[in-house]
C-alpha cells in the first residue's frame, strides 16, 4: 500500500469516489483542502477535479544541533545586546505567540508568570518528551515577557513527526486566526514541498505573522522557510558571524534576516535530553530553531508597539531595519536589530549613525544596566570611558537610583 497527501482546491469529500482510502482530511479554506490517503496502484488513480497536487508523505524535524561541549554559551543578555532589543517599552502584552512545536513544560520557572496554553495534534497529550518546544517557547516569553503563548504541539515521543500531523496543525491554525497573532516554526521538512508551502502562503495572507526557521543543512533547506511568504530567521553567533549550518537559498528569499543561533542557553525541559545541561534547568544547544524564535519575541514586542502591522509590513520592517554583515550572503538583509525595526515601522528613516558610532549598542558606546541579586549592574563598552570613577542617576520604576562605579579603560561597576 501507498500513501500520498492530495491538495484540491475543494472539498476533499470528493475522493470517496476515487480508489482510494482517505484516512484523515483537513480543510484551510473553502477553495484550499488536503487528505492523506492510501492506495494500490498508480497515482492516476486520485486524478479527480480539482486536485492541485498529489505529494509524499515526508518526515518533518525541528532544526537543532547540540550544542558545542566547552565552548562559551550565548545567554539572553546577548541576544539583547546583539539585537538592540531594550527591556523597557513593549513587552507584547496583548499579543498571542503560537509555537507549533513539540510542546511545553509549563512548569519551568521562565513560564512563571506567563499564560500558556496547550494544543495537542500527535495523539500523544500535553508536555514536552523532546525539550525543544521548551526551549523555543522560552526565547519568546523571555524577549517578550507579556505575550501570552499558545504550544501547538506537533512532536511526540519520537522527535520527528509526518506531514500529516503538520496539516492538523496547519489547520488548527487557520481556523483559530481570531485566537493569536504570531506563529513560530522552529522546523522543516528534508525538501521542499510546494503544496505544503501553499498552504503555508495561505496563512500568511489572512493576516498570521510567521517566523520560521531557515534550516540547517547549508545551500539545501525544506518547507516551509522555502514558501514565499515565510518570513525566516538564519543563525549567527553571540558575535554576530553567521554560523557555519546556517541554510541559503537565494533564489527562495531564505532566510530574510539572522539571529543568534549557536551554543543559545536555553530552558531545558524536565526528563528530556536534548543538548548539553547547563546548570539548573538550563541546556546549550544550536540550530536556527532557537534564533526563530527570537524574532518571534520581537514582533510580539513590535505588534504591542505599533499596532496590528500586517506581515508584509513587519517582514519590510525587520529587513529595512536589519544590520548587513559585509560580503556575507547567508544573513539575508541582515542581523535583526530590534530599536532599527520599530524605526522602521513608524514610518520614520533608519538614524545614520555618526562617525564615531559604527552601528551595534556596544559599538555606540552606550551602556546596558539590569539587576543582580538585588544590586544594580552596568555593562558599558570597551573605551567608551577613560579610567577614573564615575557616577551617573538611573531611572527605574521606584524612582532614581544613583549608581558609583569604577572605569580601567572601560568596564563595569555595581550600583549602591
């Protein structure tokens, strides 16, 4: 026996009469359907009106690698760094993120104060028996702490899954457009599919704001970062330099801009195994389904921002906003870069940065302060100060705060 998925641009009802067993069916819209059948015999047999294609099922991953034993771990503080993404302003409040993924552990303490929700499509409940949803779902809610999230999970046990359970997923997702904003798919299939990127495209034009993962394998990548509308994120490093399994495929737009992607210390779910543990429940592991992820936190901070931008505006925004690395393709537009995107998308023109400001934060000279332990702490960039002591008033919630610190050519210093 055979099994095929048919995409017709009506109701699939209408293969009953074909020789063939229909298993399951799924509907997108009226004119945008699918069923995953079996039969004996040659394809010739599902020629029936309508049919827009008839594809194979395929083995669907999500797109990680473990992350490197002994090398330097790239913290969430990086992420802000490297993406000039401010703690302060939006915080995505009102904005629903789905992760179509293997699910949550909602008992992770990064997950504290966040409303999450479970879907299940795989039969297998709620959880997470891989760790990846976690660790996905975690970059999101820790870029965009009010967003609410919803865990669409699509891997079970096994860690991979078929296209057919991606087309339950799919069309819960284009049935439930009114329950969220933003979907993130840190996975792909082994090839392109052009059905499953119709299908794709689909979503996008009712309004979803997609991310999607670039892929993992170089010049070769799967559906649905090969759709034309997907909007997908390539990997980089803490240092801002592509990394090296980061996919490319320019003549499908992919990825359209990067993030960090390489040895991410992500939130680790309990009894999994994926990566390398880190201390407490944290793991390290790579691949573009963790710099995903990070974009998606930011769109969620832009849509509290700016409003209900439609995708193509948040796609131009983020590309317009993007920093080039010079002479290297594989970034698309470039690294996201947060505070350049909410530029963009007020209609205002990207700041040209002044002789003695090459671009990046650090590189600006500015400073980052955040809490530890209590104690005020600021991170300022190598030569923005002579050395010498220095005071400077803070402004946080609860009023000012004065913070003494101590410069040897630049550094950084604890407040009172």
């Amino acid at each position: 026996m055979t099994h095929k998925i048919v995409y017709l641009s009506r109701r699939p009802e209408v293969l009953f009469e074909a020789e063939c067993t229909v298993l399951e069916t799924y509907c997108f819209d009226d004119d945008l359907t699918a069923a995953y059948v079996e039969f004996d015999g040659d394809t010739r047999t599902l020629d029936a009106p309508g049919v827009l294609g008839v594809e194979d099922l395929t083995t669907v991953e999500p797109l990680y690698e473990p992350g490197d034993v002994g090398e330097g771990v790239a913290t969430i503080e990086d992420v802000r760094r490297l993406h000039d993404v401010p703690r302060r302003g939006a915080t995505g409040e009102g904005v629903t993120v789905v992760a179509m993924d293997s699910g949550v552990d909602s008992s992770h303490p990064v997950f504290s104060d966040v409303r999450v929700e479970e879907v299940d499509v795989t039969g297998d409940g709620k959880g997470d028996d891989v760790g990846h949803g976690t660790a996905v779902m975690g970059q999101i809610t820790r870029l965009a702490p009010g967003a609410d999230l919803i865990a669409l999970r699509i891997f079970g046990g096994e860690g991979s899954t078929k296209t057919n359970v991606i087309l339950r997923a799919y069309e819960w997702l284009h049935n439930n457009t009114d329950r969220y904003e933003v979907v993130n798919m840190s996975w792909g299939a082994q090839e392109v599919t052009k059905q499953l990127d119709r299908v794709h495209n689909r979503l996008v034009e009712k309004g979803v704001r997609d991310v999607t993962a670039a892929g993992n394998t170089g010049e070769k990548a799967g559906s649905p970062g090969t759709a034309e509308r997907a909007f997908s994120v390539g990997a980089c490093t803490a240092e801002g330099k592509m990394a090296e399994f980061s996919s490319y495929n320019p003549d499908r737009d992919n990825p359209d801009v990067a993030a960090i992607g390489k040895d991410n210390r992500l939130a680790g779910a309990e009894g999994t195994s994926m990566g390398t543990d880190l201390d407490g429940p944290w793991v390290k592991a790579s691949g573009t389904s963790f710099a995903a992820p990070e974009v998606a936190g930011m769109v969620a901070k832009l849509l509290d921002a700016r409003g209900g931008l439609p995708p193509e505006q948040v796609m131009r925004a983020f590309e317009a906003g993007a920093r080039n690395i010079p002479d290297q393709p594989k970034d698309g537009a470039g690294l996201a870069d947060y505070r350049d995107t909410l530029w963009e998308a007020g209609g205002g023109s990207k700041p040209e940065p002044g002789p003695d400001e090459p671009g990046t934060p650090s590189e600006r000279g500015e400073s980052v302060v955040f809490s530890v332990g209590g104690r005020q702490v600021a991170v300022l960039a190598a030569d923005c100060l002579d050395s010498g002591f220095y005071e400077t008033t803070c402004e946080d919630d609860d009023g000012e705060t004065v913070v003494r610190f101590a410069s040897s050519n630049g550094g950084s210093g604890e407040g009172d």
